[in-house]
C-alpha cells in the first residue's frame, strides 16, 4: 500500500502524483492519504481537492483512502499514530520550506517521518510539477554503504517502471587541501574503487529486476564537494528526479550533512527524492 | 516501462488541471506560496558567500601559506630584535602572497562574466494572467502555474506549456543551437520534453506570433537554467601547469620547510640563541624557496599571450597560454572552424541519372522550384536570410542557371525542425508552384512522381526511389550537404490560414542540391601538423555521417578510405554511457554526425576521464558548459555568441582551425621556456642554501645575508628569467608528442641538474673566493666575525657578485637543450642583454658603490678579485655545455615527456 501525508496544499497534489503513480502499479492497488486538520487550509479546499484525487484514482482504478485526523499533539505525532506498521508499504511525503526558515528537511515533519521505522518513507522536494509525478531519468548518488542497493529498493521499485534511464553515481571524496596534490595514480585507484562499488550496486539492481527495464549508466568523479558535484551531474544529465539517502548517524555528521542537504533540497534542477539511509 | 504522462503529453486543458490553475490565471495570494515553495524564476545560484570563499581559497595553496607564514615570522622577529631590516623584508613577502592571491583570484571571478550574458537572455518583466487580470510582473516572480502571454520579439522567461498559440514561432537557438524556427502549437504530443513543439522555453525568442502557456518550470529547473546552473558551478580543472606548479611548490615548500625546522632544532640544542636560530631558520627557507619564480611565470604567460594575440588567438585566462601547448585532443566544430561557412550550390542533379544538370534552363527550372520554398530578403544589393536559401537565390542570381527571371514567392512555410523541411508557394513565369525543400528522408514519403529533366515525369516506385536515394548517398559521401527539391503545379488561389500538410501532396521530385562549404584552404596543412605533433583532431557536426565522413577525410582528420567505423551519430551518442563512448574512442571513432551541441560535453568528459588534455570549440549559448567542462575552452570571436566568449578561455578572433594550431605550437613554446627559466632560478638556490648549511655545521661566518638572497630571487634574476620567457620555438617543438597529464615540472633531471650540478658549482666558486677574501683579511677556522667588519663585508659581497656573474654563464646555457646558447639569435632578444648587463652592473655596484655597501651589507674586493669572479661565467658555461655534448651525443633525439629539464 501506499500512504501519502497531504498537507491540503497544492503542493500536497504535485508530491500526490508520486503516489498515484505508485500506487497504480502495486499489487493491492491501494493509496491511503492522511491529512491533519491543522487548520492553516480550509477543509472546502481540501474536500475538493481530495474529490479530485479520488477521481483520478478511480479512473486509473485505484482504491482512494482519505482520512482527515484531529490535530493531537502535533502534526508528526498524529500522522505517525496513523500509519501502519507495514514494512511493505511506503510513506510519501512533501519537503516544505519552514514558514519564514531557510530549512526544506531539517526540523520538518518530512524529518520527523523519514526517522519512524513503521514503514518506509519517501520525502518528495518537487520543482518540477510539470512532469506530473512521472520521470524518466534518475540520478542515484551513492555514498559506499555496505548496505547497498537494498536500502533504496523500497522506493526504487517504485519509481523503476517510469524510469527510462538510471544515472548511478559516486563522489570519491577528497580533502580540499589534498585534491590540488594528487597524483594520477592515486586518482585511478580512487575511480577503480568508486566504478567497483557501482559496479556491484549494478549487480544488486539487476538481480532484482531483471531484466532491466531502463538503461544504466555510471559516473565517478573525485570531488571536495559531492553537493556541487550531484547538482552539476543533475543538469547536465537533465534528469528528472534524484535520489538521496539521510543518515541516521552521530550528531556532528548530522550538521555538516544536513547543511550539505539542504542545499542540494534548495538549489536542485530536478525533483529530489529522500529515503533514510544507513 | 510504465506508460507515463508529463505536461507535453496532456490536452490544454488537462495541463491547466494538473498545475493548479485555469484560463483566469493564479490569484495573488496562490502565486505569492507558490514563490515561497519553489523559490524566484531566477537562474543564478544563491550564494553569498561565493566571491569570499573564492578569495580565501587562493590563500590556501602552500606556496601562499608558506610565503605568509615567513613574513609572520619576520614580523615577530622585527619585533623581538628591530633594527635588522626583518619588517622589510616581511612586507616584501606578503606583498608577493597578496599578489600571487589576487591574481589567481581575478582569473577565478572571470565565471560572473559569463552569467551577465546569460542574463540578457531573460526579460526583466513579463506579462501573465493573474486572478483574471492580465498584469507586468517583474520575471523574478513568475511561479509554475502562471498564465504567461507570449509575443513577437519577447524573450520567454519561464518553461511553459502552450495552451493557446497564433502563428507563434520561436528561435530555439540558445537551447539547441539551431536557428532555424520552430513553429509551436497547443496540442498535445508525444515527443519527449524537450523536443514538444507545444513547450516554449525559457531563454528563447519570440519570432511571430503570440500565444499563452502555463508556466511549469522556472529559474534553474527550465533548460536554459540548467545550462546557467551548469555555467556557474562547474569548476575548471587545474590546468597542467597549475597542476605542475603545486606539485613544484609542494616539492619545494616541503624542503624549505623540513630543512628550516631541522636545522632551527639542531641550533636550539646546539645552544644558539633563539634569534640566531629564528635568522637561520628564515634563511634557509628564503633560499630554498624561489620568490620570484611564480610572478615570472605570470609574466611569460602574459608575453605568451600577446604573441598569440597576433597569430589570432585572444587567451581570456593566463593559464590557457600553456594550456593550449598541452593538449591531446582537439574537438572541433565543422561550419565555419575548418571550412569557411559559406555555403554554395555547387551540383545540381537529376534524380534518377545522378547526372549533373548541364542545360541552362533545367538548372533556372530546378533553382527556381528550390526559391520557392525559400525566404530571402534583398538589403542593400546582397541577400538576407537562411545561409541555404541565401546560396539558392545567389546561385539562380548568379548565372548558375538560364537568366530567367527567378520566383516570386508569395507564401513561405519555415523549415521546422522536426518536419525536417521547409516549403512555400512561389509564382514562376506566370506559374503558381508549391515547393518543398528538405531532407530526403521526410521528402520521399511525400512524393508521387519523379521527374528526370527531358523525359516525362514518372510515377514513383520501390525501384524509382532506390535509385533516387542511391543517388543521395553518393551525393553525400563526395561531402555535400544534400537537399532534396519536390514541387507540383498549384492551380488557384490558396486558403488564407491553409496548413502546409494539406498542400503536401502529389509533389513530383525534381532532383538534388549538392550544397557545399568549403575547406579553409590553410585546414589540411594545419591538420598535418597536429599529426605529427602527436594531436588527435575530432569533428563535432551537425551534418549527414557521410557528409561529415567526406569532409573530414578532405581535411585530413581521417586517412583516406576511412569508414563508417570512425563515425559516430549523435542518436548512437545519445545511447552510450559514458564508459561504451571510452571505448568507441578508443577505437578510434574521430567524426561526430548528426550530433547537437549539448552532446559536446558528453564527449569532454569522456575524452577527460580518459585523462587526455581535451580543447573543444564552440560558439552557441548551449556550448557553454562543454567549454567550461574542456581543459581548454575555445570559443568562436566571429560567430560565437556572448556566453560562449566569456565561458571561453581562448577566442579565436578568425574561427580558424590553423589559428588553434598556431596557438598549441606558442603554447608549447611558453612552456619550454617555463622550464627553460625554472632550470635557470633554481640553480642560484644552490649557492643559496649551502652557506646556511654551513654556519650551523661549522665555526664559519654565513656566506649570505637574507636580504642578499632576495636581492637574487626577486632582484637580479627576474630580467633574464623573463628573457628567457621571450625566446623563440625550437624547430621541434611541433615534431613531439603532447607531454602526458602526471609530467612534472619539477623532474628529478631537473633537480638533479639544478642544485646537484650547475647549483654545487656555482656554491664552490663563490664560497672559495669568500673564503680567499677572508683568509686574506685575516681571518682563521672557528674565529668568530660581527656582521659590521669590513672583511665579513667584503668577503659576502664578492660570493654574492660571483653568484650574479656566474647566473650569466646558466642564463646563456639554458637557451638551448641541445645547442650550446651561443648561438644565432641571442643579440636579437634584448631582455637577454639587459639581463645580461643588469647581472654585470650590479656585482660591480655592490661591491663598489657605498649606497648598495649599506643596504646589503657589502664591502669592496680587490680587482683580481673581481676578476676571479668573471672566470666563474665561462666555467659554469663550459660545463654545462660539455655535459650537453656528453648526454645528447648518444640518442639521436629523445621524446619530450622524457626530455631532461636542462
């Protein structure tokens, strides 16, 4: 099933889109959406926003499940007590910018969702409404966890039947003191590391898919900067949406990665995609 | 694959529907959250602290972080024990870190030139719907979702799906470089995003017409923004010689450093005072480290740069002077780089025969089919328009043809991008005809008849087009742009508003147009000088595979007989990834056909991770990333556009490939004679260091002061270095390979040959005659000197003057790898004379003339003395000549990579 967290807004319909998609291709045909009544949109605009929903649902034949929840304690809390412990399933939700914040994930209830463990999640950044919830190229950045292709297969199997084309790709990360200095040699042997890796990822998507129905292509590059290097690689690529992965990790990586995260959500050409990481 | 649905693919008003809007328009307040969500419409990166970051960077390379540390270091010294000229000297050092800095600094800011160009290409204001009403809003504000209004000669603000369109044609040639216009309609289709014919995008222009579109995409999310996004954060690789210098640097800073620290500690424990050790310290790092090195390398960058100048060549960056010189691989642009963008009729042929149309009146007959689909205007006695249609009406103009009168057209069809063709209705003696003119792929469908000039036109058949399109391949592979010409009788008067589907029908194939460019004629010669300089030259076009197979072969890219093996076509391109295109390359692919601009940078980067030293030209707004991503960025002065220019580091002010070429062979020479001064500096340091060494060893007076040393690295060296700069090519500079990406600089031959041959000897001259003038005054082993005594002062000057002299012997030398130096030409570079006589007037001067004496510390020698000091130039020359005779006896010639520095 697939469970989406609308929040009223028009945005809601474009992350929406996402979800219908998905839906339309999962097994039970099922897309739960959740609102919380917080009050900052009427419910005559949600109403006719969700009879949209609904009818678009059912002419692609989607069993449409609307629920507004009372506003409990907050927003995040009323959501999660909503969503089943379903590991099948998969949450969707909107990154929002915060009401006058610079922030699109740090502190939201997007975050707040990606860290449950009831069920997958999938935090949408859209800029791009015009693709409808429908891209056809992606942009996989990968940052070398043993992990590998199976943290992402909850929302990679969604996505996997628009896709046209899949852009793996990993930035061998340098220090900026250091990059000026190295050698050729050393940077081969960086490149042989990072292609390896995707590589085996290769392998992984293969095994569950087979046979691909996209094509693959990989990309290393040995970077000081993976942001610049990921929304550089998105524009020139023209991709359509990319995948991320936040770590659950120490607090001091959470800072500098979540800075890092921020700009990729502020800056990106493309819809981005967020799914919890190692 | 999932059947899936984007904006393209949507009727109006399904379009309408998905973005939240309607024909009345956002309201204010919907528009206003929608501004906060998705951010402005605008393309530059929101970054304030850019321009700050990029002016600390540069204070972060070693040579600037050691060069600052030592000027801290004399500050603190100053200020421990003022009166010893450390402040001067401290101010002296950070002068050249600041210098060093915000040179590089400038180089780097040069990337906001290229987003002011990119900003011409958005109008400041538009016009949308909004709550019913139509209103001017600045273009900032424009949100997905806004009804735009679109009309004649605007520029588009924001990606949009049309929704109502008039006549609306647009010039795409900022996204695709193709300039030819694209007519837009507002009904759905199934093309991809980027090829919709109902998508107007941002960046482009308003031809004819107007329309309304429902914006999608604003600021970086259209295409255009991802170009400016592009154009702003890709970073430029080091070149190979900044790469080369850090590597120089590090190598150099790392002794300094080591050297200084070690022999600072082994004072300490020896029990020297902390200010003897602190001057000690310094010394050693002042003397290991050649000040004056990096702004020399500027220099000959500079006069580099001035002398490709002449030959045509504008360098943007100083970098791109040696640059050029590296490169492996040049990609180049056909239409105007190696041929000369002036299109002409040169064959016309009949259909079926293949035969050349020789009768007078079926050529004006097949011209003037051909006119009618064409659209030229007639400004000041020379024809205006499209480059072909432009060549058509010069060719029936030009008594290519019977002298009739040509065609009047009444009703012009542009030629379409997709439809691959244009067409019109023209009047020809009295005749109404239809024409259309295009690719023969898109004309063959069309066609019902064929008609071979003085028999009666036939029906068409399997057999009739085999043999027609036989005859277009063979058109094609002789290297001519193939147009192929159909027309029919068009009796009456036509429907105002009559679309051109409907008047395509019945058309009766008249033959072909063989259009051709020609090559410039300098383009083999220089083609045959990449291939001996070990250069590959890739084609980058948009023309047929055999077109772009027949003129590269002319030109020399490829050897005569090549196939279709070494061309690849931008569809087979578009499929690869990026390690398949490695291999393609590798297999020697060199012609890129039927390619767009875009899929230049997909080349760059390949040829890039191949780790060859890539330049690739271009001139339209799209080239703009591929310019940036190459090592060597080389943009069109003639034809290119603006952003090209300022996203370039070199314009070619011809758009000639010779001038590439003339270019990489002055590059290449700047980077000899970067070798060719380095070799020389660092031979002083020998002389330099070795005195230091030895008053920390031994009970010895120091050889050389600090400011002494300096008066050597940022004084006396700088002219002749700089001469040496300004030598001319060596006859082989063009007959060796590129060197490869890792050569250093700073090789062990040249370190070798710097401080352990020509920098021992010069140290053992100057030492043994400061010894000779210290023993003579009085001096014995172990006897302590004040800085102040006439003989210590005496004794420094003469190791100092015999440096200087001896620096004339090197200079002279290191002219030549091979040659002595003595050679021709040396009267004729006048830096080396001044140069030459600097280094003479000053070992005088600072032993004679009391104003020198006292800020060097020197004092005057006897004149045999002096005169011993002279032996040291034709001993220093003399050696290093018989070493010359010695290495390069044996191999008749060596490769550069391997080339020993000196």
């Amino acid at each position: 099933m697939i469970i989406l967290a609308h929040d009223g807004s028009i945005y809601g319909d474009w992350v929406a889109r996402y979800a219908i998609g998905f839906t339309a291709v999962e097994a039970d045909r099922k897309l739960l959406v959740l609102h919380v009544a917080e009050g900052k949109v009427s419910e005559e605009i949600v109403e006719s926003r969700f009879n949209r929903l609904g009818r678009e649902c059912a002419s692609l034949g989607i069993e449409f499940l609307p629920q507004v929840l009372p506003l409990g304690q907050s927003t995040y809390r009323s959501l999660r007590q909503s969503v089943p412990h379903d590991p099948q399933s998969l949450l969707i939700c909107g990154t929002r910018v915060k009401p006058r914040g610079q922030n699109y994930l740090s502190g939201t209830v997007a975050e707040k969702l990606l860290r449950t463990h009831q069920c997958p999640v999938l935090a949408l950044r859209v800029v791009q409404p015009g693709l409808l919830g429908h891209p056809h190229a992606m942009l996989l950045p990968l940052a070398g966890h043993l992990d590998g292709f199976l943290r992402i297969w909850p929302v990679f199997s969604r996505l996997a039947p628009f896709l046209q084309t899949v852009y793996l790709f990993r930035s061998m990360y340098v220090n900026r003191l250091r990059h000026p200095y190295l050698s050729s040699a050393h940077e081969r042997v960086l490149k042989a590391i990072g292609y390896k890796y995707l590589a085996k990822i290769s392998a992984e998507m293969e095994a569950q898919l087979e046979p691909l129905p996209f094509r693959t292509d990989r990309r290393v590059t040995i970077s000081t900067d993976w942001v610049n290097d990921v929304l550089v690689l998105a524009s020139r690529l023209k991709v359509q949406i990319m995948l991320l992965g936040v770590s659950e990790r120490n607090l001091a990586h959470r800072v500098f990665h979540g800075a890092a995260m921020e700009k990729v959500l502020r800056d990106t050409p493309c819809d981005v995609g967020i799914y919890r990481g190692p | 694959m999932m059947t899936s649905v984007q904006i393209q693919n949507l009727t109006a008003e399904q379009a309408y529907t998905a973005l939240g809007s309607d024909p009345g328009g956002l309201s204010n307040a919907e528009a206003g959250d929608r501004l906060r969500e998705i951010g402005a419409n605008s393309i530059e990166i929101g970054d304030p602290w850019r321009i700050a970051r990029s002016l600390l960077r540069q204070f972060t390379n070693f040579f600037t972080i050691l060069l600052v540390v030592s000027a801290a270091i004399c500050f603190a010294a100053e200020s421990v024990q003022p009166g010893q000229s450390m402040a001067l000297l401290g101010w002296a050092l950070a002068g050249v870190a600041l210098l060093n800095a915000l040179f590089s600094f400038i180089q780097e800011y040069r990337a906001e030139r290229a987003m002011q160009a990119l900003r011409k290409f958005l109008p400041p204001t538009v016009e949308v719907v909004r709550g019913g009403q139509t209103q001017t809003l600045l273009a900032d504000e424009l949100v997905p979702g806004d009804l735009l209004l679109l009309n004649e000669g605007m520029r588009i603000p924001a990606d949009a799906r049309m929704v109502d369109a008039t006549n609306l044609t647009i010039n795409n040639a900022p996204l695709t470089g193709e300039s030819r216009p694209v007519i837009l309609t507002a009904g759905p289709t199934d093309s991809r995003l980027v090829e919709s014919s109902n998508v107007a995008f941002a960046g482009c222009l308003v031809m004819r017409g107007s329309g309304q579109g429902i914006v999608f995409a604003t600021g970086l999310r259209t295409e255009f923004g991802k170009l400016a996004h592009l154009s702003q954060a890709l970073r430029r690789a080091p070149s190979p010689l900044e790469q080369q210098t850090a590597h120089m640097v590090r190598t150099l800073t790392i002794i300094a450093v080591s050297l200084g620290v070690t022999f600072f500690l082994y004072g300490v424990f020896s029990g020297r005072s902390l200010w003897i050790n602190l001057v000690f310290m310094m010394g050693i790092i002042v003397a290991n480290v050649p000040e004056g090195l990096l702004p020399t390398f500027t220099l000959a960058l500079a006069m580099g740069s001035l002398r490709m100048a002449r030959k045509n060549v504008l360098v943007t960056g100083l970098n791109a002077v040696e640059g050029l010189g590296a490169t492996q691989v040049i990609c180049t642009d056909k239409t105007g780089t190696l041929t000369l963008n002036q299109l002409a009729v040169t064959r016309l042929v009949a259909p079926l025969s293949g035969a050349d149309l020789s009768d007078p009146q079926a050529r004006e007959q097949m011209l003037n089919i051909a006119l009618c689909a064409c659209e030229v205007h007639t400004v000041d006695d020379a024809y205006r328009g499209d480059p072909l249609d432009v060549a058509i009406a010069q060719s029936l103009a030009g008594g290519a043809a019977g002298g009739g009168s040509p065609a009047r057209v009444l009703r012009h069809f542009p030629f379409d991008v997709e439809r691959k063709r244009s067409a019109g209705i023209g009047e020809v003696a009295d005749r109404q005809l239809f024409a259309v003119k295009g690719a023969w792929e898109v004309i063959r469908p069309l066609l019902s008849h064929v008609g071979e000039p003085g028999q009666e036109r036939r029906p068409v058949s399997d057999e009739a087009l085999d043999r027609a399109e036989a005859v277009m391949t063979e058109l094609a592979g002789a290297g001519y742009r193939v147009v192929a010409v159909a027309g029919r009788e068009q009796p009456g008067e036509v429907p105002e508003g009559i679309a051109q589907d409907e008047l395509e029908h019945d058309l009766v194939l008249a033959g072909f147009l063989g259009i051709e460019d020609p090559i410039r004629p300098e383009v083999p010669s220089a083609l045959e000088r990449c291939r001996t300089a070990g250069i590959e030259v890739m084609m980058i076009t948009g023309d047929h595979p055999d077109t772009a197979l027949a003129v590269a072969t002319r030109c020399g890219i490829v050897d005569a007989g090549a196939t279709g093996e070494q061309v690849l076509t931008g569809d087979v391109l578009e499929q690869l990834t990026e390690t398949a295109l490695e291999e393609a390359l590798e297999r020697g692919v060199r012609i890129f056909a039927r390619t767009n601009p875009s899929q230049k940078m997909k080349i760059v980067m390949a040829l890039r991770n191949m780790e060859r030293v890539v330049a690739m030209t271009g001139d339209g707004v799209n080239d703009a990333p591929a310019l940036k991503a190459a090592d060597i960025g080389i943009a069109m002065g003639k034809s290119g556009t603006d952003v090209a220019r300022a996203s370039a580091q070199i314009i070619l002010l011809d758009d000639n490939f010779a001038s590439i070429v003339a270019g990489i062979e002055e590059g290449r020479t700047v980077f000899q004679n970067i070798r060719k001064f380095t070799n020389y500096v660092l031979v002083s340091n020998g002389p330099e260091i070795i005195p230091y060494l030895l008053y920390i060893m031994l009970p010895v007076p120091l050889a050389l002061t600090v400011i002494q040393i300096l008066t050597i690295d940022l004084g006396t060296d700088i002219i002749p270095s700089m001469a040496l700069g300004q030598e001319p090519a060596e006859p082989e500079v063009m007959q060796q390979p590129p060197r490869k990406r890792d050569f250093h600089l700073l090789s062990p031959g040249l370190v070798i040959h710097s401080y352990l041959f020509l920098g021992l000897l010069e140290a053992a001259w100057s030492l043994g005659l400061f010894f000779f003038v210290l023993v003579q005054g009085g001096w014995h082993y172990g006897m302590e000197l004040a800085f102040d005594d006439p003989v210590y002062r005496s004794a420094t000057g003469i190791a100092l003057a015999t440096i200087l002299l001896m620096q004339i012997g090197n200079l002279v030398g290191r002219r030549f790898a091979r040659h002595s130096g003595l050679d021709a030409g040396i009267f004729k570079n006048r830096l080396m004379l001044a140069g030459i006589m600097i280094q003479i007037v000053f070992s005088w001067a600072l032993l004679y003339t009391k104003p020198l004496q006292t800020v060097l510390g020197t004092g005057p020698v006897a004149w045999y003395v002096y005169l011993a000091a002279w032996l040291g130039i034709p001993l220093i020359f003399g050696a290093d000549y018989l070493r010359k005779r010695l290495t390069w006896r044996a191999p008749a010639r060596r490769s550069f990579p391997e080339q020993p520095s000196p």
